[in-house]
C-alpha cells in the first residue's frame, strides 16, 4: 500500500500527537449512541448471536468427546466470572485508583482447549466451518448428535480438507488445535513476534507452522495467498469474519446467568464497566457487541490497548479505520503484549464498534508485568502480558478527567457505589512454567 502523509492530520489533533510519542492516553468515543439508536444500523443482531449459541450447543457433545477436560460444563467451553477484592484494595493502595462497586475478573485465560479468549472465536469458527462441510457431504444429518463426528469415518472425510490461519500466537492455537481435532490438515501462518512455545506446541498437535520475518498483517496475506490457491482449503479472516465475531459475543448470552450466582445486578441502577484488550478487534469487539445487546446502555465498554500499537483506537478515532496504521503514525507496532501486535485494525470490527465502544485506553509495556505481578500477589491468578492490558482500565478510569466527565455526563457519579468493573482476562493458562519465569522477572520502563 502507499505511504500516505498525515502530518497534517497528526498536526491538528493533540490525541495524535500524544500517541505519536508513545504516551499513554485516553479516548472517549464521541460517536456512542443511545443502543436504541445504535442497533438500527448495524448488519449483526442478537438473532445472529442466538444463532451461534445453538450451534455451539449442538457442538457440546462433539467438543466432550475430544477433550474430556470440557466434561465438568458438558463440552462447553466458558470461563468463571470471580470477584478480586484483593486486587481491588491494591489497584487504591499503590495506583490511587479507589474504586466503588465491585471488581470483577472474568478469567478467558482459563477457557478450556485454548487458554486465551480465542478458544471462543476461534474454535467457533473452525466448528461453524465443520458444521457447513459435514450437512452438504451428508456425513451428519439435521437432528443427528454431532458426536458422531469424531467417528473415524469422519476423520477421515474433513482429512482431505485444509484449513489455515495468519495469527500473533493465541488465534492459531485456537484453530489450530480444534482444527486438528476434527482431523484438518492445519497451517497456521506465524508473524514474527509469536512465541516459540506456541509454535512448539502446535507442532506437537500436528500442526503446519510457518514462520515469516513480518509482521501480523503480512503472515495473514501470505496465508491468505496459498489458501486461496487450494479449492480445498478455508482461510480463517481474523480481520473480517463475522464467525469469529458472533463466537466471541456469545459470552455475553452466559454471563447474566454468571451475574446472578455472585447476586450481582446490571441494571440502570447498577451499571457496569468493561475493560478488554484490543489487538486487530475481533475478541474485544465481537464480546461488546454481545455485552450491548444484552445489557444495552448499562453497560460501558473501554478496549485497552499497548502505546505502540494502538492500532483500533487509531481507526476509530481518525476514522479511517483499516485504512491507517499505527506505522503510518510513525509507531513501531511492536510490543511484548504478543497477542496484541497489531498494526492495522479490523476495519469491519471499527465500523460496528462505532456506535457502541465508549472509549479506549493505551498502556505502556512495562505496566503490563507490573500488573501482571500485582495479580499473582493479591489474588494468585496468573495471566499473560497482554491480558494484563485489562488492568489499565480502572486505573485511568480513576486517574483520567475525562472519564470522570465520561461518567458525569452519563450521569453515572450517584451510581458507581453500585457499579461493578469487570477485567476480562483474555489469556495465560497455557504459558509453560518457565516462560512465567521469565515474565516475571521482567521489568520495562
Ligand atoms: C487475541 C488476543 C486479544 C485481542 O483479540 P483481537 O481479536 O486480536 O482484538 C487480547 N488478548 C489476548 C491474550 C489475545 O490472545
């Protein structure tokens, strides 16, 4: 693509110009709408997240049969919601960030196959894909238990079918892993920042991994390239799919029922905050739109992402979504939050998000272990760098002017006694032990 000149859009905008030199910042979103408003335009309806979730419950028997670990929720795969009281006092005590309500973390590190938020994206589509295949071959009839396919004759139908991936580490796990369940030929096409252990471990699993010098956006057009060269092999779009997207906003269908064990209310009395890591979109993007349509406008959703590839906030706030990059702006791209790497975002994902996200927050590297830490002390969970990304959410939601005007204009200040803040932890469970290690004892500027 040609290099275009912003400067003089950088030099019209102090939020540019701040994100330019790699400082933390925050936006609001100053196109939010009531959700009434809001859902008129856009092409996804709870209908289509309905949808998914059926889909994923005629999977269930399927899922149970491949990995006995999804017994206990009976092959689906869900994270618990718990509350980190003790994080909470720690986010006052050392941040100054003293927050009202509840402080939530729901744990999508610990999601069963994956651990990362992408077992619910990823292994949607894979499934989705599988369940195309299998009803036009006439391997599963209508009615029919999907266990059957993990029969050896259906192993042995999806073997003559490929399915490939571009992806930073965690997308690729995801399909890679359930894509090999199913019996899939499986390339996954990895940008240069993944870790080896992720490409170690799918190699385990059988998996195809090629590696590219590049980054993200270039592993995903190679990838992209030689499956569309096969008639026999689907791509897995992370920058456009609408499978991926529905995947992930089926969390928010179980999460009321969540809510209601721990006898906490969402409601106009009882609003709630959001705090998501963002890299190309798709997971953040595809659980606010689910959050949207089930809580409406009590709920208020922040994507936080790393000071040197703040890729959707970039789009969304210039509002030449996937047409800018964080490169264009003269930001590296780069990042120790692995899964959020992301030069250029999902420029379907900006476009729905527009009237939904309240705003975004970027967070420098150095504070991603330094939460990361503080997580493992108070309340012994570990998470991954990126995940950690969540955290930044109350700490400026506290610090920030203007979310305190955020909240003031909502007329939200009377409420937040009663609000609750949920982190959503979007991966770590599988980081072997020594990488933990290292992690932490890692500390940045
Ligand atoms: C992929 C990922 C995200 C963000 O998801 P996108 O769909 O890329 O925006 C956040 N955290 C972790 C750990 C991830 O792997």
């Amino acid at each position: 693509m040609e290099k275009k000149n912003y400067d003089d859009l950088i030099k019209k905008s102090p939020l540019l110009q701040k994100m330019q030199r790699g400082e933390e910042v925050v936006w609001i979103n100053p196109d939010l709408c009531p959700f009434e408003t809001a859902e008129k335009n856009t092409e996804l309806t709870m209908a289509d997240i309905e949808d998914a979730e059926k889909r994923l419950e005629r999977f269930a028997p399927f899922i149970m049969k491949c990995f006995p670990e999804t017994k206990d929720r009976k092959g689906l795969i869900e994270s618990v919601l718990t509350p980190v009281p003790e994080m909470k006092a720690l986010l006052r005590d050392k941040y100054g960030a003293g927050l009202e309500g509840n402080l939530l973390l729901k744990q999508d590190s610990h999601l069963a196959i994956a651990g990362s938020v992408k077992a619910r994206g990823g292994i949607y589509e894979v499934l989705k894909h599988t369940e195309d295949l299998a009803l036009e071959a006439g391997i599963l009839k209508p009615g029919e238990s999907y266990e059957k396919l993990a029969d050896q004759e259906a192993r042995d139908f999806f073997r003559n079918y490929k399915v490939q991936v571009g992806s930073t580490g965690n997308l690729g796990m995801s399909i890679g892993i359930m894509s090999a369940a199913v019996g899939y030929q499986v390339i996954v096409h990895m940008s240069a920042d993944a870790r080896q252990w992720k490409k170690d471990l799918l190699r385990s699993r059988g998996v195809e991994v090629i590696e590219y010098e590049s980054d993200y956006s270039e592993a995903v057009k190679q990838g992209r390239k030689m499956s569309d060269q096969d008639p026999k092999s689907y791509f897995v779009d992370d920058e456009n799919s609408r499978n991926l997207f529905l995947g992930y906003a089926v969390a928010a269908r179980r999460l009321p029922a969540q809510l209601q064990e721990l006898g906490i209310k969402i409601d106009r009395e009882h609003p709630a905050f959001v705090y998501i890591p963002c890299g190309v979109g798709g997971a953040p993007g595809g659980i606010t739109f689910g959050l949207k349509q089930v809580f409406k406008d009590n709920v208020h959703c922040f994507f936080v992402e790393p000071v040197q590839a703040p890729c959707m906030l970039l789009g969304m706030a210039t509002g030449l979504n996937n047409a800018i990059s964080v490169q264009d702006i003269g930001l590296t791209g780069q990042t120790h939050a692995d899964g959020l790497a992301v030069g250029r975002p999902s420029g379907f994902v900006g476009g729905v998000m527009k009237p939904f996200l309240s705003g975004e927050m970027t967070v420098r590297d150095g504070r991603l272990y330094e939460y990361m830490r503080d997580l493992l002390q108070t309340e012994d969970i570990f998470l991954e760098p990126s995940a950690c990304a969540a955290v930044q959410g109350p700490v400026k939601l506290m610090e920030s002017e203007k979310l305190q005007e955020y909240i003031r204009k909502h007329d939200l200040e009377k409420k937040m006694g009663k609000a609750s803040h949920i982190l959503w932890a979007t991966g770590g469970s599988l980081v072997p032990p020594e990488v933990r290690e290292e992690y932490k004892s890692t500390y940045l500027e």
